[in-house]
C-alpha cells in the first residue's frame, strides 16, 4: 500500500508546482486520507494533459461503462481534476496546490488538517522556492483609481469579462483554520471559478453556480472586507479568483512565515500615501494591510515598498482619500508568462525537472 501511495507522491512531485518528500512522511499519510489504494492507481494512470473519458478508455484499455463511474467519482471527491473544453468533458491528474487540496473542501476534517498543518512548512517552502511565482495578486478594481494604461491580467473584471459559466465555493483555508478553533470574521462563500463555456460546471459543481453580476458583487464585498484578489500567475487563461486574507490564507501566511518568494507574485503597482492629506487615523495600517507594509512615521503613515504587494485594499477606506496606487518602476514589474502551459514549462525549468505526460 505506501508503494502506491509513494508513487503518486513523486508523480505529484514531478508536475511544475511541487509535493515534496518530509522528514516524516506526512504527505504519505496525507495520499491515504485522501485515496484509496486503487484510487491511487488509477492517479497514476491519468495524466496532466486533458483526456476524453472515452481517449482515457482506449489508452487503458478499460470499457468506459466501467471506467466513467470511477472517474465521476474521483472528480467528486476531488482527487482528479475536470473540465469542459470544446464541449467535451475532460479529466487529468492535477497538482497538490492549487488542485487536490482545494478540492478537499466537503472532505476536511480534523485530522485531516492536523496533517496539513504539519506538512505546511515543508510544502510551502520548496513552493514558494522556484519561479515563476504560484498566483499573482490582483489589484482592487484599478479601472476607477487610475488614469494611466492598466492591462487585461492586472483587472480581474476583464479576466471574467468573457465567461459564460460562475461558481463560488466557500475558502478552504477559512474552513482551515476554522476547524483548528480560529475562525476568520471574514466571509466565507468568495473562492470564484468561471469558464468561457455555458453549463461548464453543471456536471461538476463544487459550490453555488451563480450569474456574472453576482460575481462581481462578491468580489466587490470582497473588497470592502479587505480581502487580497489572487488568482493565476499567467497573463491568459485565469478560471479563479480567491479572495484571501492574511490570517487564514495559507499562500499569504507562507508568503509571510516562510522564506518563499515565489508563493505570490505581486502586482505591479504599490501604494503611496499623500502626507499632506493623511489624516494618520492609522486605518491603513491597523486594519486593511495584509502585510505590515503601511507604517507610523513623524505623525503620519508610510508605505514600505518591498512589502507592499499591491494589492490595493488599504485605499477604499481611507478616510481623507490620501492613498492612491501607482505603477512601480520599471525595473521592478514583472510580467507573468503568457498561459498556464508556458507557466508550466518555465516552472519545471526553474526546478530542472522535465515535463512528462504519462
């Protein structure tokens, strides 16, 4: 049985995004909680690249009456992933993170958060270790704030703008910590996923469906509330948005403990704080920052570059409207790769492993 679960183990940690090996096994024990022997193997089988059910039975040589029960039932229990794509409904292994864990979100329990917490550290340090960076974090709604160019990626209303299909899960890290006896005071339903096809998550949901105009009204709670827009390190091809927050977000919190760098990407703006207009009121600072980067200064309040990630969310509230984002400079953008496959092959590069499909 730990052969199986051991093999899985590497082939996870043979995708771009990384499940390494701990001193003590816990992602092991993390594989068995998860899948059953057999499901197990029949994860080593699928590969990263998206198949038919019916291209999966001809590889495998498994009658698809008998094979497509078994793969429903693993999209179910979120140990494979599934999409839409040109009409047809299609499976694949996915990674550790972001994948498998997030789809644990009906499954978590107790233990099964024990377990996690003590494989955190190992996980999000050999993560957050190689680029290009996991997500990327998404300014507050940039359009009505700034006069100068702000592109397609950096807007996450013209990410959705071409969706036809919405669903909004509840955050798994909040159940997280909620289960550890640290509820969050912030929402709960505000994971989106959204696709270009109608009907993409009929088959599959994992939360509410919901119309675009509801979507956009959860991300514009999610500002109010102070909560950091992520979503995919890419330039194209986004299917999420999180909305996270500082306590319960276990990319911000690596990102925050651990020496990670590439967990997060930020965006490519940074705060700046008019002192003439500050009222130090101390709001910035006490309340909306994530990430301590607003801080007292001779009666007023600065911005700290290098850990201000752009996010935005301390400028809605500011009560003498002193805090405005701006572009940094150059030298210090960055610009996501182009899609989820580029992505991809430069992780896998950054690592020095090479893709396979199998």
């Amino acid at each position: 049985m730990t052969d199986v679960y051991k093999r899985l183990a590497e082939k996870l940690d043979g995708l771009p995004n990384g499940f390494p090996a701990s001193d003590s096994g816990v992602e092991l024990k993390i594989l068995k909680r998860i899948y059953t022997p057999e499901e197990a193997e029949m994860a080593l089988k699928l590969r990263p690249i998206p198949e038919t059910a019916q291209a999966i039975s001809e590889r495998l040589g498994i009658p698809l009456d008998e094979l497509q029960p078994i793969l429903d039932n693993m999209v179910d229990k979120g140990q494979i992933g599934s999409a839409k794509m040109k009409g047809e409904q299609v499976y694949m292994v996915v990674p550790f993170v972001v994948g498998i864990f997030e789809f644990q979100l009906n499954r978590l329990d107790k233990e099964m958060v024990e377990l996690i917490e003590e494989y955190g550290p190992t996980l999000m340090r050999t993560v957050g270790q190689f680029a290009p960076a996991l997500l990327r974090v998404v300014p507050v709604n940039l359009q009505t704030k700034l006069e100068q160019q702000v592109l397609p990626y950096e807007d996450i209303a013209a990410m959705m703008e071409g969706a036809r299909a919405f669903q909004v899960v509840n955050c798994i890290c909040r159940k997280e910590r909620a289960l550890q006896g640290k509820p969050c005071k912030h929402s709960m339903e505000v994971c989106l996923a959204f696709a270009n096809h109608e009907g993409a998550f009929d088959k599959y949901a994992k939360g509410r469906i919901i119309s675009k105009q509801e979507a956009l009204n959860i991300l514009a709670k999610a500002e109010e509330e102070g909560l950091v827009h992520n979503t995919y390190n890419v330039r194209t091809g986004q299917m999420f948005v999180c909305n996270c927050c500082s306590c319960c977000c276990g990319i911000m919190r690596g990102v925050k403990e651990f020496n990670a760098p590439y967990l997060m990407a930020r965006s490519n703006f940074v705060a700046a704080i008019d002192q003439d207009a500050c009222a130090a009121c101390g709001v910035c600072a006490d309340e909306r920052c994530p990430m301590e980067a607003i801080v007292e200064d001779n009666g007023s309040y600065k911005v700290i570059p290098e850990r201000c990630i752009g996010c935005g969310v301390c400028a809605p509230t500011c009560p003498t409207d002193s805090i405005k984002l701006e572009r940094r400079p150059e030298a210090a953008q960055t610009e996501p790769p182009k899609n989820i496959v580029e992505w991809y092959f430069q992780r896998a590069a950054s690592r020095g492993i090479q893709l396979r499909i199998d």
